[in-house]
C-alpha cells in the first residue's frame, strides 16, 4: 500500500514534522465507497437499486473533500507556523503568521523543555548597513542537497 503520509524538515524552523502526501483520492477509496453503497443499498431496499449510485457519489466525494482538507490542513508546520502553500502566493501574510507564532512560542518559555525547538535552528538575521539584511548563521546556508528535500516534499 503506498504510504500517505512522510516526515519532512520544515524549510523555516528545519524540525522534523509529518505532512500527508496524499492528495486527492485513490483506487481504494472509490473501491471502498462502491462497497459502502452496495451495503447500504441492501440494508434500505434489500435489492439491487440503480438509486444506489447516489450513495456512492456522495461517499466519494465525502472522501475527496475529507483527503484535501487533511493533506491542506498538514501542511503548515506545528512549530513555528510556517506554510509552504501559502508562501508561494501571500509571503507577508505567512511572515505575519509565523511571527506570531515565534512570539507565541518565546512569550510562552516552554520551548526551552522542549527537544524540538523552533527558535533553536533558525538564521540569525542582522541589518547590514551595505547590503540591507543578510542572513547568517550555521542554518543560512543549507546543503544543496538539504534544500531539495526541504523544498521537494512540502508542496
Ligand atoms: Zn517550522
């Protein structure tokens, strides 16, 4: 059975998370909905019904919305806020959030008991008087090979 769901590093807070990657439904599920159908179809007319087909479009479609929302719902890193999806089309909006909930998580001080800290990893970033901000640190300048697997299984 393929795998629905992997564990990734956050391209921002670059902690270990779990993000579905299984996004729409598969052969199994339009297998399982025709089953659920049949069932129910016996269970209410105790024949064979073409109404039936109803049933199996709504199941499908419960499963369709169901997959989306969860793998839509994974994406967005649990520690420090960070949406790849939405990276690509509101950046400040995803800045706003992730400042949020980096203040959040400093306000709150239990990060520090914690093995998985977000503020641990990140780029330390100083104003520059030359060339404006520029990122430095030990986590600015991640492998080519970090990077492609940060980038390749968020989106
Ligand atoms: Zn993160």
């Amino acid at each position: 059975m393929m795998k629905i769901s992997e564990h990734v590093l956050c391209a921002f807070c670059r902690l270990e998370r779990r993000v579905y990657t299984k996004k729409s439904v598969g052969w199994t599920n339009v297998l399982k909905a025709a089953l659920a159908a049949v069932l129910l179809m016996f269970i209410i007319w105790q024949r064979i019904e073409p109404r039936a087909v109803i049933f199996f479009a709504i199941f499908l479609a419960m499963a369709e919305v169901f997959i989306r929302l969860r793998w839509r719902m994974s994406l967005p890193c649990p520690h420090c806020a960070f949406d790849p999806l939405l990276y690509k089309v509101d950046r400040e909006e995803t800045v706003r959030r992730v400042i949020t909930k980096l203040n959040q998580v400093r306000a709150d001080g239990r990060h520090l008991f914690k093995t998985q800290n977000p503020l641990e990893h990140l780029p330390f970033v100083h104003k520059n008087s030359n060339d404006g901000l520029r990122g430095q640190g030990p986590a600015a300048k991640p492998s080519a090979k970090t990077e492609n697997r940060i980038l390749s299984r968020q989106v």
